[in-house]
C-alpha cells in the first residue's frame, strides 16, 4: 500500500503540474487580443476566429478519438499532446500571417485535445472508489491555477517584452512537462501493481474498442455533455474576451483588465478543491445533485455581475469569483470523477473516451 500511495503522489504532481501549463497556451490569447487588433488591424471576427481554430480541432478529436488513452496508455497520449502542443505553439509570435496563426492555433488545439481526457485516466488508475471524489476534486484545481499563473505570466511579458514573446516560454515548458509525463505518468498495469478498492474498474485489456454511439447510450452521459456545454460557455467567454470587455466597455487598463479576468480561476481553484468536501457534506457525495445545485448557482452569480458591472471593481471581482467557485466545482467534478466512474464500471475500460466525449460538448458547437 505505501508503494501505491508513492505512485499516486508522483502521478498527481506530475499530472496536475503539466495540465497546469496547457493553460498557459490557452490563456495567452484572450490577453493578447488587444494587440492582435491593434497592431495588425484584425477585426474581431477574426479574433473570433481564432477561438474556433484553437477549439474546433479540440472537439471534434476528442468526439472521434476520445478513446486514445484507453488504446494507447495514458502516458503515452499526454505526453505526446503535451510535446505536439508546445511545438505547435513555440513559432507563434515569429508571425504575422492570419492563416499561419490560425493554422498554429489549430494544432495547438488537437494536440491539447488528447491531454485532459489522458490525464485524468492515468491519475485515476491509481484512485480508489472512496478517494475518488476528493482526489479529482484537488486535481480539478489544476485547469485554473494553471489559467492564473498562464495569465499572469502572459501579462508580464506583454509589459515586459511584447505580445509577440508571451508563447515562447510557455511552448518550453509545455515540451519539458510532455518528456517528464512520458517517464514518470505510469499505469498500475505498467508497473504490475495492484491497487484494492476499485470495485467499479475492474476493466478488461482485451475489451474491444467503444464506439461514440456506444458512449452516447451508456447512463447519464446526455444528461452530462448537455450540462458541461452550458457551464463551459460561460467559461470559456470569460477566458477568451472578459479582458477585451472590460478594456473597452468599462476601461480597465489592459494589465488590469488580464489581471482581472484571473479572478474567475481563484474562485476556480477554491471551488474544485472544495468540492469534494461539499459533495460529502451536504450532499452524500451525489455528484451529479452537487453539481446541478452549483451550476443553478453560479447563473443567479453571473446574472448579478452582468447587472453590478460598473459598480467597481470590488463588487466586480466578489462576484466573478464567486462564479468561478460555483462554475468550476460543478465543471471539475462532470468533466473527470463522474464520467471515468460511468466509463470505467462493468469493466468496459472507456474511462478515457467518455470524458472526451463529455469534455468536447462546448468546443463542438460554441461557434456553431
């Protein structure tokens, strides 16, 4: 048991760290707009489609190749996303062509496609049923202090070197993280180690491959992907444009409009490493009536910020951080404890493929 508990410490630290920094090649571009359109004279339906090419390829290979950590390990997936992405992305303030940067933006979001879905599959090899909620709760953290520290960083090379250095070292670190997950994110059934309490993945190797329409039949999963939409909509709009908003529609200076937009992951951060105690605690660890009770919640906050906006920037940031708690407790558990237990139960070892099916709802049809 010690040896297990060492390898869930070393897969969780590696795990949360390296998703951590695909934020900080996601963040980047909501920061960056501003000057995107300034100095190249681009409209912002052009900016906008930048959101569609860094998340369309993100959906569409998560609908039709969830399943790749499943077929291919997990540490395998990761790292190589994580690897292809920083590639991808390490060239991008060399450019000034439209269709390059939209082309650059698209790998990125294949390659990062591969990584959540993985990550969690890998981590959660080593989690118990009764661990379950808690751990994917910590590790919920991750996407939002990642999004924190990648913006954060992102503004300071902004201010400090220009908007066309802010991918340059993320890219680096994104590749260092890929080869650190490819030696050390390791399966129990890589190491030959068995791992008690986990009734509900006793998954067969020789299990054939899960189709999309059999995940789309299994429990609960429409129900799921529909609610992951909606909460990843208003996620997803403030990563991307809260900075250019509250720039140009209550005029924040630019550091403090990036700076901003990173209360939304502190509430992120609070909710997810919460929410575990909350689901035991008021909720007799029902993850999906938690969830529904938050996402009810972090709508009533959104509301209120939309109506208090130029009230100021404490009432402002009370309220985005509450809806980044309510938001991304409900967000953390849906996208990770939920669907490895509905994919991995029965033995049907499609952990893997039904988050990638749920995760990929919102990329799929944001711009539609």
């Amino acid at each position: 048991m010690p040896t297990v508990q060492n390898r869930l410490l070393i897969s969780f630290f590696v795990a949360w760290t390296s998703y951590a920094l695909t934020y900080f090649l996601r963040k980047p571009l909501g920061v960056i707009k501003t000057d995107l359109e300034h100095d190249l004279s681009f409209s912002k339906f052009q900016l906008g489609l930048f959101d569609t090419a860094l998340l369309l390829p993100y959906a569409l290979i998560q609908t039709f190749f969830g399943s790749f950590g499943d077929l291919y390990g997990a540490r395998r997936t990761f790292g190589y996303g994580l690897i292809g992405s920083g590639i991808a992305m390490v060239t991008f303030g060399w450019w000034s062509d439209y269709r390059l940067f939209l082309f650059l933006l698209f790998l990125n979001g294949a390659f990062q496609s591969l990584c959540w879905a993985a990550a969690n599959k890998g981590l959660g090899a080593w989690v118990t049923d009764a661990q379950r909620n808690f751990i994917f709760g910590l590790f919920g953290t991750c996407p939002f202090a990642g999004g924190i520290l990648g913006t954060a960083l992102a503004v300071y090379i902004q201010g400090k070197d220009g908007w066309r250095f802010v991918h340059f070292q993320p890219s680096v670190y994104c590749i260092i993280a890929g080869f650190l997950v490819l030696f050390l994110f390791r399966e129990p059934s890589e190491v030959k180690i068995a791992v008690a309490g986990k009734e509900s993945s006793k998954a067969s190797d020789i299990r054939p491959r899960i189709t999309i329409m059999e995940v789309y039949r299994l429990p609960m999963v429409k129900e799921i992907a529909t609610t992951v939409f909606c909460l990843k909509v208003v996620r997803y709009a403030i990563y991307l444009w809260l900075p250019l908003y509250l720039k140009q529609e209550l005029n924040y200076s630019t550091t403090d409009a990036g700076l901003f937009s990173t209360m939304f992951d502190i509430g992120g951060v609070v909710g997810s490493a919460t929410i575990g105690f909350i689901l035991k605690r008021f909720f007799n660890n029902e993850g999906c009536l938690g969830a529904a009770v938050e996402t009810l919640l972090s709508a009533g906050t959104l509301l209120l910020f939309l109506a208090f906006a130029k009230s100021g920037i404490a009432m402002n940031s009370i309220l985005m951080l509450l809806t980044g708690l309510l938001n991304c407790g409900a967000d953390i558990i849906l996208c990770s404890s939920v669907p490895i237990e509905i994919g991995e139960m029965d033995g049907r070892n499609a952990g893997s493929a039904v988050i990638g099916f749920v995760n990929e709802r919102l990329e799929e049809h944001i711009h539609a």
